[in-house]
C-alpha cells in the first residue's frame, strides 16, 4: 500500500485507478475521495478524476449522501467472476460437496448484493424431497439465514439506516416484519456467530448460515445449510454449526491464499 506521504509521480499511472479499488475494498463502507487518498497521497484534483472516472464507467456509484462512493455493478459483477474462476470454484466445490455429503443436505455459498444475498454456489441433497433455489437467485437479506448473517455484520449506523429504510416483506407467516422484532433478532446473531431461518423465507424449510470472512476478519460470503421441516428439524441443523464454521474457514483460505 503506498504511503501517504508519496507524490503523484510515485505512483505510476497505470496502477492508481487498481490501488485506488484496493483501498477501497479494505476499507469495506462507503468512502470519500478525500478519505480514501489518505492512503494514497495523490493530489486532490487527481483522486478526484479517478473517483470521477470510476463512477462514469459504472465501477463506482455515489451512495446517499451525495458525497461517498460505493461499489458499483460493473466492480461487484467483477468480484463474483474472479471468485468464480475455474480453478478457484473447481476447489470450492469439493469442499461443499464433501460437507453436503457430511451433513446429507443442500449447501450454499452467498454473497451480499445491494438489495439481496445472491447464491454464488450449491450443491444439492441426494435426496429425492428437496428446495429448489439455483444459482443466481437472490433472497431478502430479512428472512433467511444468510442475509441474517449479512446484517449482523453491519456496522450499528448502517443496519439501523437498513431497519429505516427497508421494506420487510412477510414471504410466509413466519417472516420478522418488524423492525424491533428484525433488530433483536440480529443482535441474537452477533452474540452466537451464526444465523437461522425458522420457516422464514419458505413454509417448511429451515436454514443454518456462518460467514466466509476476509483477511480483515469482514464477511465476504455466507456457507449455510437448508432442508425441508419434514426430514429435519432447525435443532438438527444447529448442531452441525461447528462442521459449517470449519468448511467456512477452508473456503476463506482458499480465496485467500
């Protein structure tokens, strides 16, 4: 990481806009370009054009204060293809179906969208009664497992912004649509380090979720579990949490290395 003090020519060119993104990505909220060229030194009216050009180009996207910046679809679209390369997800596969095999139920692994948790990888139950959610659908981080575990992962000012602002749609009777209700709930998640979905988002499914976490010890992904109510229990589920946080940090590992 350059350090602060470095001019604008100690930077060649063609890395600031990746050192810029790599800033951004450590710091993990949205930032400003002031904020963010602390790290960087470059000078004012240059961090301004790279923020500039980013937004343009749609890497980056203004959040709702006007002055910060965000990922982008482009940047978010980008992670979720370098995260599904070939060799990468070659291996992470075998470390979900060895657990799904384990466990005897479907396994996933999401990541946090905007709006929703997008399931990125799956591998299904051997069992004949089975929920079918493919890869690519997205799910209300409100009422399944893993957008619980997302939540809870907040920092206190932007999961309370998320309580005022968003809509907690009932998906089956059993969905938290109230804002205290959801806020209890979460803070039940950060105290046991993982989540569950009772019938929340599905009549007759019940989930267990942990998180995949980055070097900076941030969620960068969820590994959870699910079944249907009529061949397994939640309590069932629970107990295979210390199995789930084990194959969670393998896949950390295996991003990381």
């Amino acid at each position: 990481m350059p350090d602060a003090s470095m001019s604008d020519k100690a930077i060649p060119t063609n890395l600031r806009l990746l050192l810029l993104l790599e800033e951004l990505a450590r710091v993990g909220e949205p930032t400003t370009p002031t904020a963010a060229n602390e790290a960087l030194g470059l000078p004012k009216p240059t961090i301004h054009r790279l923020f500039h050009t980013l937004e343009q180009e749609g890497f980056l996207q203004r959040d709702i204060d006007g002055r910060s910046y965000a990922p982008g679809q482009r940047l978010r679209k980008l992670s979720v293809n370098v995260l599904s390369s070939a060799r990468v997800r070659m291996v992470r596969l075998t470390v979900l179906n060895a657990l799904a095999k384990e466990i005897g139920e479907t396994c996933n692994i999401a990541m946090p969208e905007r709006h929703a948790m997008i399931y990125l990888d799956r591998v299904e139950t051997k069992w004949p009664l089975r929920i079918q959610l493919p890869i690519g659908t997205e799910v209300p981080f409100h009422c399944t497992a893993s957008g619980k575990m997302y939540l809870s992962t907040l920092a206190p000012r932007l999961f309370s912004k998320y309580l005022n602002l968003a809509t907690l749609e009932a998906h089956s009777a059993k969905s938290l649509t109230d804002p205290d209700a959801l806020k209890e709930q979460i803070e039940i998640v950060r105290s046991a380090g993982y989540s569950t979905d009772n019938e929340e988002f599905m009549d007759g499914m019940v989930a267990v979720a942990v998180p995949i976490l980055d070097d900076n010890k941030r969620l960068m992904a969820t590994l959870s579990v699910h079944a249907p109510t009529q061949r397994v229990s939640l309590e069932t589920l629970t107990g295979h949490i210390p199995r789930l946080q084990a194959a969670a940090l393998e896949l950390a590992e295996l991003v990381l290395s």
